[in-house]
C-alpha cells in the first residue's frame, strides 16, 4: 500500500500541451516523477503498461464518451488510480466516470489547484477501498459458485453410488485432498467430467 507524500509515478494524460506541463512542473515541485505524457487519442492501456506508473492523471475540457472509454478499458487491463480533472461536466458525465474507474473526479479550473498531493493521496485511498471491495465480492461469488457445486457434486455421487449425503459429502472432501484442491474446484473436475462421460455414452 502507498503511504501518504510518498514519491508517485505519474502518468500525465492532456491534449493541451501548456496545461500539461503546467501540470508537470506542479507535480515535480511536489517531488512525484512524471514518467510519460499522453495526448488522450493514445493508446492507454498499452501507455500503462509500458510505464507503469502508480497513478494516472488525466486533464481535459469535457470528458467525452471515448476518452471515458478508453480509462474504462485501461481500469479493467492494469488497475490502478485515476485522476480526472475537467472544467466542465455533469451528472451523467461523472457517473460514466466513476463506472470506468476514475478514483478522483474533479471539476475546476486547474490553475486553481495549489497542491496536487492531498488529490493523489486520496485517489490512491479510493483507489484502495475499490479494490478491496471488488476482493471481497469475488470471493463472495466464488463462495456462493462452491456451494452450488458442491451440492451437484454431492448429489451425483449420492446417485452414482448409493450414498447418504453425509458419505457423499465426506467421499468429495476426501477425494480433494487427496489431489490436494480446494473441494469446489475439485467439485466442479468431477462435474466437468461426468459431462463428458454422459456424452460418451457412459
């Protein structure tokens, strides 16, 4: 995790090169490095990619729908935080946004800003908390996927065997272990192959 005033890697992303590198000059007097410049026509994803930066900075009149798209394909390949800073927007706007990923959503006039840290800061924060929650939620969903395919599992072993559900639970738990997988997805092996056998005629 990223402390508070820790040194970042910036990606700048503007198609106005004066405000750009008003921008640059900001965030160098503040001691982050300005690891690659961008207009927002760039290819994002691969810009990301290549530089690696810890955060990515985009500054632009009005948000349009290709440049949201562009962050939204960016977030989905090499998650990381986002800054969008527009003097013009609204409602709808900012909801596409947030939906493509953007941590921090600013609408001003960028001269006005007097220090860009506290704004890195809590895009990393935000940034932060997204992550964990879309952890978590893959792992509710990856709970809830076991326990459906536990049941089936179970259940065809109870078929194909004659077992009470307790043995066929104990036999599935066992047969896991011993190929050292988590029992759903040793589960869904056993599935996956049964299929396969119905199909052959077994």
């Amino acid at each position: 995790m990223l402390s508070e005033h820790t040194k970042l890697r910036v990606m700048l992303v503007d198609d106005d090169q004066e405000r750009l590198a008003l921008l640059e000059r900001a965030l160098v007097t503040e001691g982050h490095q300005v690891v690659a410049r961008f207009n927002t026509h760039a290819d994002l994803t691969m810009a990301v990619a290549v530089h690696k930066p810890e955060v990515v900075f985009i500054d632009v009149d009005a948000p349009g729908r290709d440049i949201l798209q562009s962050l939204g394909e960016m977030y989905r390949e090499h998650p990381r935080p986002i800054v969008l800073w527009a003097e013009q927007s609204d409602a709808q706007t900012t909801r596409r946004a947030l939906d493509a990923g953007v941590s921090a959503y600013v609408v001003d006039d960028l001269q006005s800003r007097r220090n860009f840290s506290a704004l890195l800061d809590l895009a990393i924060a935000r940034f932060e908390m997204q992550q964990a929650l879309h952890q978590e939620l893959d792992r509710a969903k990856t709970r809830l996927a076991d326990l459906r395919d536990i049941e089936k599992a179970k259940g065809l072993l109870m078929k194909r065997r004659s077992l009470d559900e307790a043995s066929a639970y104990n036999l599935l738990r066992r047969m896991a272990m011993d190929r050292k997988q988590r029992i759903g997805d040793f589960s869904r092996t056993l599935l996956s192959a049964a299929d396969v056998w119905t199909e052959l005629g077994g």
